[in-house]
C-alpha cells in the first residue's frame, strides 16, 4: 500500500484456486506481493468456494490482504454459483452499500459502492465475468454496465469479457476459418443480418459508446513508458485450437476515473501461470487526482 496511490487488482483465479490447495495459498502470495504492501482493491473473477463454510475462504483472504471482502448474490443454480468478488481496503474505502445484481447476468457481478474518505461522490466497483457460451447474452451483461457510466456516477469495471476489443490491437483476432474447435468460434462470433459471423467486439463497443474508458487502451495511448505492453493478452496461452491468446480481461472507467491512472501492467509469467489460466492486471491510480475526479463529478449527480 503506498499513501499516494490507489492499486487495483484484477484477477480471474481459475476455481478459486481450490478448497484448500497451495494453489490458491499461492495466489495470496502473488497478490500480497504487488506495490507496496498489496493492492487496495481486489476484483477477482471464479470465487467458486468464497462462499462456502460461512465464506470461510473469504475471510482467509479478507486476513491475509487487509482487505474486506464482498461476494455476488448466490446463484439458486448450483452448477452457475460461480461467484465474482470484490475486496477493499477498509481504511481507505468507506463501503456504503453492496448491491445485489442478477438479471440479466449468466453469473452474478460483485456491485461494491464505497466513498473514499470524504470524497462526496461515490466510486462503484463491479468486478464481472461476462457469458462464455452466448454473444447476445454478453450484449445484454454490457448494457447493464452501461447503466453506471450515467453522468456524475464514477465506475471502475473489470473481469472477463468473453469477447474483444473493438480497436484494433497488437494481438490479432483469432482467423475463425482457422479455428478447430469449432465450439468456441460459435461462443466468441456473432451472426450479422445476412448470416455471416464476426468476432464478437460488440460488448467493448457498447462500454465505450456509454461512456467508459479501456483503461489499457487508455494506458497505451496516454501514459510516458506504458505503450503496447499494457494491451497484452491475458487468456488462452495454452488453448491453440481455440485461435491462442487474446485480451479478454479487462478494466473499464466511466466518469472520468480514467484521468487518475498512472500505470498498468499485465503480470503473465511462471508464477501466475501456476495458479490460473488468466493473467494478473495490475492498476495504479494516483490518489490525489481520484480523489479530484470523486469531487467534480459531484455537481453533474446533482444535476441528474
């Protein structure tokens, strides 16, 4: 923790890393390990046994990180109670209110709204997984995000997206005539009107349309010494026949949450890679400047 910055983790810890497994005692490690003392935010993504046992897993995290800890409404379908979460730091965040969320998700996002100290305005954290299995099921998660990019709010989103971006990146998209797991073309492409299907771009084009800002994009395109790096791919490293790695995990700021960033990094290497399929996303805001962004937007939400 350094007192001049905020520090967001975003993260899809594959099954939760485990009941009880080194996997998952692993993850800690990681995380407890980046800036300066661990991150003030966590947005984890597959917290499939945090609920368990009174959250017993939870609370080892919430011990372990500083942090508290907030789950996604349950699921009434087993085999779809694949909670995300979301952790802040109780010295840092005063939480007012953790909204419970279910339709029109596949699985329930983690909605936390918490002041951060006497700012007036509220920051709302999402931390989400969008459908794996249908594009117009993605469309709809997307349009719900929407909803807190509305003039005054300040949002910072993040999780698997399922999907791409919009813009063209470094990392091409996947040539689905070339794809031998034809499953997944289907899951990850979109039909137009005359049959014809298209990478599925759409759900970042909707954020971006209501108003949020790819933090990465946003990172590679605006801040000294971050560049193309930022834009890395933080899925499929070992899935060839699903068309290979691509930027699916990522961070969104409405409200002008985007102004505070300072730094982005997407942590692949050994490590991680021991613990989960996905890469690490590492953000750093500075403080001063969200605190401004929590303070001018204000007025736009009385005016709303």
């Amino acid at each position: 923790m350094d007192a001049s910055t905020v520090d967001i983790a975003v993260w899809n810890i594959e099954a939760d890393g485990g009941r009880d497994s080194e996997r998952r005692d692993f993850a800690l490690d990681i995380l407890s390990q980046l800036g300066d003392g661990g991150p003030d935010v966590v947005l984890q993504q597959e917290a499939k046994h945090s609920r368990e046992q009174g959250g017993r897993l939870m609370h080892a995290t919430e011990k372990r990180l500083g942090l508290r800890g907030f789950l996604a409404a349950p699921k009434p379908y087993v085999d779809a109670d694949i909670a995300a979460a979301v952790y802040v730091r109780p010295s840092m965040f005063y939480v007012t209110e953790q909204k419970p969320c279910a339709k029109p998700w596949w699985l329930h996002p983690c909605h936390v709204q918490a002041y951060l100290g006497a700012c007036p305005v509220p920051l709302n954290f999402v931390s989400f997984h969008m459908c794996f299995f249908d594009a117009d099921q993605r469309l709809t998660e997307a349009g719900w995000l929407a909803t807190l990019a509305r003039p005054g709010m300040v949002t910072i989103a993040a999780g698997v997206t399922n999907s791409y971006p919009r813009r063209p990146e470094p990392t091409a998209l996947p040539v689905w005539e070339n794809v031998t797991d034809r499953a997944h073309m289907v899951q990850r492409t979109y039909l137009d009107m005359d049959g014809s299907r298209h990478s599925d771009t759409r759900p970042d084009g909707t954020l971006i349309d209501a108003g949020y800002v790819d933090l990465a994009r946003h990172a590679a395109d605006h801040l000294d010494g971050i560049g193309a790096e930022a834009l890395a791919a933080t899925a499929g490293f070992t899935k060839p026949l699903q068309g290979g790695p691509q930027r699916i995990d990522r961070g969104y700021g409405a409200g002008g949450a985007a102004a505070a960033l300072e730094h982005v990094e997407v942590i692949d290497n050994e490590d991680t890679r021991a613990v989960t399929d996905h890469a690490l996303v590492f953000y750093r805001f500075n403080l001063s400047h969200l605190q401004r962004v929590l303070t001018q937007a204000a007025p736009a939400l009385c005016a709303t």
